[in-house]
C-alpha cells in the first residue's frame, strides 16, 4: 500500500486538499486503476459513515457520537475548502467514471510490434466505432504472420508473442491463444490472468511465464518466476500447479507430460528487427550462431574437414575449398511454407570454370521430395555461363541474372513470403547488393513419384530431411555430397520476409 496516496485520498474525502496536492492525485487517479480503486474504498466508507449517522435517532454516545464528533470537528476544521473539495469530487467522479464507462463496453489493451512484422486486426462485427491505432478491444482477433508484438494490457500485464500467431482477446485478464509462442510477465496485483489454448487452461498465481500453441501439435506451459494453475482440457482433464523451473506439454489423451523447461525459447523484450540467426565467424564466436531467435540457444555447429577462416568483408570470414569443407548444423530450418530470408556476403574466385553448379551456400529440408527443400547457391548453366544466385525448393525455383564470379565482395539476399502470387507462382524475389535481380522462373527435372508444386512446403523431418547445411548440397551420405568453393561472410538467417526497403536497411542499416 502507498502511505502518501492514501494520505492524499483521506484529505480528498475530509475536505483539506490543497489545490496543488489535488490535480497531482487527478493525474494519478486518470492511469492507475488500482488508485481509483482505493479511492472508491476510502469514498463508501466516508458515505455509508454519514449514511448510518443521519439515520440514528438515538444520542451521540458510543461509537456513533464519536463518529459525529469527528465529522464535526472535520467540518469546522475545512469550512474554507468546503466549495472547492465539492468541486474536485464531481471532477474526479467524472473522470473515474468515464474510465469505469470505456472499461464496461469492453476489455482493452494496446499492442506494438516490432521493425517488419506483418499482422492483421479483425474487430467484432458488433461494434459501433472501431478502434483507432494499435488496439484490441474484448473479441478482437490478432493475427501475426511474421515478426513479434508487445501486447500492455490494462492490469499492467506484459506479453511478447512471436509469429506465426494467432490470439483473441476474451476479456481483460484473458487471453485465447489459438496459434503462437507468447512469454507473459504478471505484476503483484494482477494475480489470475489466464491464457486458453485449444488445450490448456492456465491461471496465473503470481508469476512470469510462455506458453506455446500449435495447432497441429501439443500445446506446452514454461514457468519462468512464480506459480501457474495449469489444467487441461481434453478427456483426462488433469490439473498441476506448477513453480518456476517447471514445464509441462498435454498428450493426445489429455494427460500433463513433464518436458524441460526452457527459458530460451520465449522472447521477453520486443526485437529491434526480425527473429535473426546468425553467423559472423570472426575468430573470437568462429562458427557458432548468434542472434535474437529463440532457436539460438540450442544450435550446434560442427566442421568437416577444417574449414579456414581468412580476412572477411567484416572481421573473419569462412573459406571454403570446394574438396569438402562444409559446416553442418543440428538445426532443422524453418519448415512448410514459413516467410523466410537467407542473406551473406560471398566472393567466389573470378572467371571460375567449371560446369553444372556451384552446390549450396546454405540449405536444408528432403532433397528427394518435389517441394520439401531450401536451397541457396549459386549456378551456372555451362562453361561459358556467368555464375548467378539461384533460389530452388524442389522441382522449382528461380535465378537471377548478375556475375557474381568476379573476385568481389556481393551482398547476397534469398526471400520468400511462402505464397503464391497473383499469376500462381511463388512470391520470391533474389537481391544482390541491394538491388532486386531480375529473376528467371525455372522447372526442373520431377523426380519419380514425386508431386509438383508452384510452392514449396519445407519437410524438416523425415528420414531424408536435413538439417541447416552452409557449403554443401543436401545429399544424407556424406561422400556424395559436392561443395562450395569460395568464402561466405556474416550469413544471416531472418524468421519472416523482407522487402526492398527491408534490404537496403541490411546493408545500410
């Protein structure tokens, strides 16, 4: 409790506020529901107090003509404020009661979101005016296919959500997740938010903690600080309280499945940029990743056959022999259809004479289905062709159209948003040195029993699928694998998908 603020409020009620004191309690009543709270509290008190007294008949004795000895002394005492405390009660009821009016309507809360997230709003179709800016109000839906939100709502909640996301706003303390990897911080006061998910039900007690929804997967509950309620909703209908350190994923029959809890896989501030992997390979990280995405914590790189570190566009760089130096990583990749953008800098050695192409800068996903890869290289049709970047995820994909093997440094951009566009081919664009390639769309050879698709549908695991590669191609044996020859600098991965203007930010941020 605040000493001063109750201060404040008792000397609101009595009468003897000053005039300064007054407009600062105004302004502290206006944004804090908890005030307003404690003001409605010292308020009934003081009217029922003067209710009960008008009442009695009898005399001023005992505990009531205590309380009118005091009211009347109270009186005496701020006659000089009297007009001006009637005043600034009708003015403070006004203003408390336009907020408690809003509040009635509906719940509301105010999100932003970070550089390149892409989001949708749907309001209920029964509202009269629709908000204006980042709002939600009770029934909005949010959708957020890239990049990651703040949500503020007004118990002083705090939730960061990455995409893919999708989350309705039940009431004030309530939150439907239908889709989505969201990190909750409770303040004192605010104890019992809850987060629904298609199969949890999570009451907050105190607490800082994520949870994480798929729709086509099971739904987990991490516990970071405090305690959590937590309560499936399928068939077993188990109930646990958990504490921090503690995490539990449903099962298909509703039961609660102990799993370790991670601390890594939420995002508890909102990123200057999208969720990024990425790898510097100046000698002091070498070849591991850094980044702001969750995955960070849990990737591994290893080497094969020593690959050298040489001087770099910007500190170290990785060198790479074409004889089998390559890295390989225990990260699976984004998989289906997910916006993805893969960018670096590459020098590849000038005039290189060779034929068919140059294998993979990065890749990963099962090479020996139609659509189910990601793979960045750079091709070159014949001897006397120029090396270009080349985009494929199958029996498809595109290429552009600059040199590239000249000797030079080129700053190299793959992206995708996972969609087709208006003519049904997949929305793709290549970058190089800050400027969009005019792409070639190309078919390759189906292979057998294999479906075609315009997209690409990323299968990060099947028996054949494999994990994020840099300098190599996809294939599982290692002894059949071709290589990249040439150096890579500061390879970054971005969760989502970037535009032109996205770009040239990469290179002059």
């Amino acid at each position: 409790m605040n000493p001063e603020l109750e201060d404040q409020i008792q000397k609101l009620v009595e009468g003897t506020i000053s005039k300064d004191e007054f407009h600062a309690l105004e302004q502290v009543l206006a944004a804090d529901p908890q005030a307003r709270q404690l003001y409605y509290q010292h308020a009934s008190l003081h009217q029922a107090l003067q209710y009960r007294l008008s009442r009695s008949s009898q005399s001023s004795t005992g505990l009531q003509g205590l309380a009118q000895s005091r009211l009347k002394r109270q009186r005496v005492k701020s006659l000089k404020f009297t007009a001006f405390a009637a005043a600034a009660l009708v003015i403070v009821s006004l203003t408390i009661l336009s907020f408690f009016r809003t509040d009635e309507n509906s719940s509301r809360l105010v999100f932003k979101s970070a550089p390149a997230t892409l989001y949708t709003v749907t309001h209920p179709a029964n509202l009269k005016e629709k908000p204006e800016g980042l709002v939600l109000l009770k029934g909005s839906k949010l959708e957020i296919t890239q990049g990651s939100v703040e949500l503020t709502f007004q118990s002083g909640v705090k939730s960061v959500i990455q995409a893919p996301a999708n989350v309705t706003l039940r009431a004030d303390d309530t939150l439907y997740m239908h889709q989505g990897t969201a990190w909750f911080q409770v303040p004192s006061g605010a104890e019992g938010f809850t987060v629904n998910t298609s199969e949890l039900h999570i009451v907050d007690l105190g607490t800082e903690f994520g949870v994480i929804a798929k729709p086509k997967d099971l739904d987990e509950v991490h516990v970071l600080k405090g305690r959590v309620k937590v309560s499936t909703l399928n068939h077993k209908k188990e109930v646990a309280t958990l504490s921090a350190g503690e995490a539990r994923r449903t099962d298909p029959v509703g039961r609660l499945t102990s799993i370790t809890a991670k601390n890594t896989a939420f995002l508890t501030t909102l990123p200057k940029s999208l969720p990024f992997i990425h790898w510097s390979f100046d000698q002091q990280d070498r070849f591991q990743a850094t980044g702001n995405h969750p995955a960070v914590a849990d990737i591994k790189t290893a080497q094969h056959s020593y690959p050298q570190l040489i001087s770099g566009k910007n500190g170290s760089a990785l060198s790479l022999n074409g004889k089998g130096q390559h890295l390989v990583t225990n990260w699976p990749g984004f998989k289906g259809n997910r916006a993805r953008t893969v960018a670096c800098w590459v020098r590849l050695p000038k005039d290189t004479q060779y034929n068919g192409n140059l294998s993979g800068i990065v890749g990963w996903g099962d090479r020996s289905s139609a659509n189910s890869k990601w793979k960045v290289i750079v091709a070159k049709q014949n001897k006397n062709a120029p090396a270009v970047l080349r985009l494929s995820w199958g029996d498809r994909g595109i290429k552009g159209n600059t040199l590239l093997n000249d000797g030079k440094w080129h700053y190299i951009v793959a992206t995708s948003t996972g969609l087709l566009n208006e003519k049904g081919l997949l929305q793709a664009e290549l970058y190089v040195d800050g400027k969009k390639e005019q792409i070639t769309h190309q078919t390759f050879q189906v292979r057998k029993n294999a479906p075609s698709s315009k997209g690409f549908d990323t299968n990060t695991v099947t028996k054949n699928s494999q994990p994020l590669m840099i300098g190599s191609d996809l294939m599982k044996d290692v002894s059949a694998r071709t290589f990249f020859k040439g150096e890579i600098d500061e390879l970054t991965i971005y969760d989502g998908y970037m535009t032109s203007k996205n770009v040239k930010e990469l290179i002059h941020p």
